[in-house]
C-alpha cells in the first residue's frame, strides 16, 4: 500500500506539469536552432516520436509489460496520437501565415478550453476563480508576448484555433484513457499514432531533412531530449491530477521560452516582458487555490 497522501500525490503533478512547461519552452527553442542548421518542422516531428516509440518499446519490454489493449483502447490511444499531430501541425503551420506572438497567443487559449470541455463533460460550472485564474493568465500572455494585430490571415487564424481546439482534445482524451492504461503503454500508442500520420506528410512532401553539421546534430539530439522530459512529464502530469489543472500550469510555457530566447538566441528581454510573465504566474497560482485550500480542509 502506497502511504503517499493526496496532497503529496498532487504536488508531484504540479512539478510534472512545471517540467514539462520548461522542457517544451526548451525544446521549441532549440528546435528554431535546428532551422537553421537545415531540418524542417515535420523531420522534427517525425524524429521526436520514432525515438519516443523505440525507447518506449524497449522499457515495456524489459518490465515485461504487455502492450496488447482491448480493441477501443489500443485504437482510441492511437487516434490521440492523431489529435496530437493536429493540434502541433496546425500550430508549426499556423506561424507561416501569422505573426509568431499571435500564433502562439491563440494557441494559448488551450487551457480556456480544456476548461470549458471539461466543465461540459461533467455537466457542472467551473469554478469562478478558475475562470477568472484563466483569464489573468491569458492576460499576462497578452503583454508579455505584445502581440501585433496587423497582417492577420484568416487561414493562419483558422489554424491557430484548430492547433488550440487540437491540444484541448488531446489533453481531455489522454486523461480518459491514462484512467485505464499506464503511461508507458499509452504512450506507445500514442506515438504510433502520431508517428504514422506525421510520416505519411513527410512522405507526401519529400521533405525529410536532418542537421548538416556535427554541432547542429548535437542541438537536434538536445531538442530531442528536452521533448521526451517534457512529453513524459506532463502525460504523468494529467495522470495525476488531470488535464484541467496541467493545461493551466503550461501557461507557464510562453513565458519560459521568451527567458531560453534571451538566453540561447540572443534575443532582448524588456520590463513589458517581466510584468507578463509575473501576471502569468498570479494567474496559474489562482488557478490551483481552489484544489489547494479544499486540501488543508
């Protein structure tokens, strides 16, 4: 018998979730690295769930865990996985048509409605303060990424939304089906899933391409890396404490990736910046109160 108490069990999901925001903020910009050393977006996709797959593969075979499903979980794992490449194609195409700030702006909109989605399923309200926890955050989002209107693209739009309508089911669905399947194994799905469909696409365009040089082969194997930490992370995070709470804690990850920008790509970091993100931060911890205080009591 486990003597880890609901409170502890849930603070392991917040630190999963915390992780997972810095090893994605991580990875995407290390990623915007390997662009320039001459891999593409769906050779990264491709890379990041093959090896994913393999070392999966070889840890559920060495503690002899079975990867036969019942039929509806096997095929439902791996229709997540799909819902995975929809909502990060989507998002990686979103960029070419829309300005960085906005794409990602949208995309953030994510937790808004894993809340929403979530709420419906249950057929109950979401907590007010949970709502408007939601509602700062998203407004740190706003000054710390000072999102410019002009030039907006109704395809590029469109993408955003679905890349955030994407995630959203994602996260919802992962939480049904990690209920009744280990990570490890779910995770073998999933990247199956993920892994056919983004393969075919770089099939379709014959755009398979890895770094050109030993250094730029070194930041891919990093990129790599920091996404599996973050990939384990937050589905152990949605696990333990589900995908309302973790979506909302990722808000974390925009403003991770802005302080990895300043520091890896040189870019400037201003007081605009520092405001934002501390809004950001106000509005994760008011999104976790509510689950907190009903702890203590």
């Amino acid at each position: 018998m486990s003597n880890t108490t609901p409170a502890q069990s849930n603070l392991t999901g917040y630190g999963f979730s915390v992780l997972a925001a810095i090893c994605f903020a991580g990875s995407l910009v290390l990623a915007r690295i390997c662009y320039d050393y001459g891999t593409n977006p769906e050779s990264i996709l491709v890379m990041r769930f093959a090896v994913l797959l393999v070392l999966l593969l070889i840890w559920n075979i060495s503690r002899g865990k079975s990867l036969v499903l019942p039929t509806k979980l096997a095929a439902g794992s791996l229709l997540v996985g799909m819902t995975y490449f929809i909502g990060i194609g989507s998002y990686l195409s979103a960029v070419a048509y829309l300005p960085v700030s906005l794409a990602v702006l949208i995309f953030y909109t994510f937790p808004i409605v894993v809340v929403i989605i979530t709420a419906g399923l249950a057929r109950c309200w979401p907590h007010p303060l949970q709502v408007i926890a939601l509602i700062v955050a998203f407004s740190g989002l706003v000054i710390s990424l000072d999102v410019q209107l002009a030039g907006l693209n109704t395809t590029g739009l469109l993408l955003a939304t679905l890349a955030s309508i994407g995630i959203a089911v994602n996260m919802i669905w992962s939480g049904y089906f990690l209920k009744q399947v280990s990570t490890t194994v779910f995770g073998f799905y999933m990247s199956v899933g993920t892994l056919l469909i983004s393969s075919v696409v770089v099939l379709h365009r014959d755009s398979f391409e890895l770094p050109q040089s030993g250094e730029g082969l070194w930041v891919f194997v990093a990129m790599v890396v920091t996404f599996l930490i973050g990939y384990f992370s937050i589905y152990n995070a949605i696990r333990i404490i589900g995908a309302a709470p973790a979506s909302t804690i990722l808000n974390l990850e925009p403003v991770v990736t802005i302080i990895f920008a300043v520091l890896l790509l040189g870019e400037l970091f201003n007081m605009q910046q520092v405001v934002g993100g501390a809004v950001v931060l106000i509005g994760i911890l008011m999104a976790q109160w509510p689950q907190l205080t009903s702890q203590k009591k």
